[in-house]
C-alpha cells in the first residue's frame, strides 16, 4: 500500500472560508483531514461552477434543487462526487437529508488511498 501525504487550503468549517495561520499565511491541511474536506468540497461544488472543469460537481441544478429525485439517485451523485478527489478509491453515502430550507447534508464513508477509512460530513 502506497502512503500519500496530501496538502489541501484548510478552510473553516462553519463559513467554509480561507483561514490565516499564525504566522499570517493561509492556513493549510494534511491528510486524513485534507482528503475529507476535499470530499466535503466536491459534494457541495455545483455542476458547472468549477470553470476550469466543468465537468466536476453535482447536478444540483439539473437533477436535485426544486426536483423530486429520489435519495437513491441523490447518494448515488454524491458518491459519484466523492470519487472525483484522486486519493478516494471507495464512497458510500450512508446518510443524506433535504431540510426545510432545501439545504442538502449527509454523511458518506470514503476509504483513501492510503487504506484510511472515514465518515465524510458535508
């Protein structure tokens, strides 16, 4: 099994914004926590938005928002989206919700690279 140390801009989980470390640089994260909220990223990016690839993202759009789309299909993007980070080679979306206020949530069970299992909130 190959050990990947992955490095991603650590964003703060409740304004998913930049955070500044202290020596005044932005702030970044390692792996295992750098591989979740990438996963956390890609499930929240929009089909489309990423204008370097707009390939990535979930249908929010076309097949989720203001549609009555079943959540087998719906945990199915998601994984799909999952798989989209290159160190997960294995997603299972385990729960997922739509409030009142039509904001999707879940959580989905990813297995690195590196063999590290984790349960991924987004």
């Amino acid at each position: 099994m190959r050990r990947i140390k992955i490095q991603t801009i650590l964003l703060d989980p409740n304004a998913w914004d930049l955070l500044i470390d202290s020596g005044g640089n932005i702030a970044m994260a390692s792996n295992p926590y750098a591989i979740s909220q990438d996963v956390a990223s890609a499930v929240r990016l929009f089909l489309g938005e990423l204008y370097y690839n707009t390939n990535k993202g979930m249908p929010y759009f076309q097949q989720i928002l203001g549609k009555s789309s079943p959540q087998a299909i719906m945990k199915s993007q998601a994984e799909k989206a999952a798989l989209t980070v290159p160190e997960v080679v294995q997603a299972k979306c385990t729960s997922l919700s739509v409030s009142s206020s039509k904001t999707l949530s879940g959580v989905i069970e990813v297995i690195d690279v590196n063999g590290t299992a984790q349960n991924v909130t987004f």
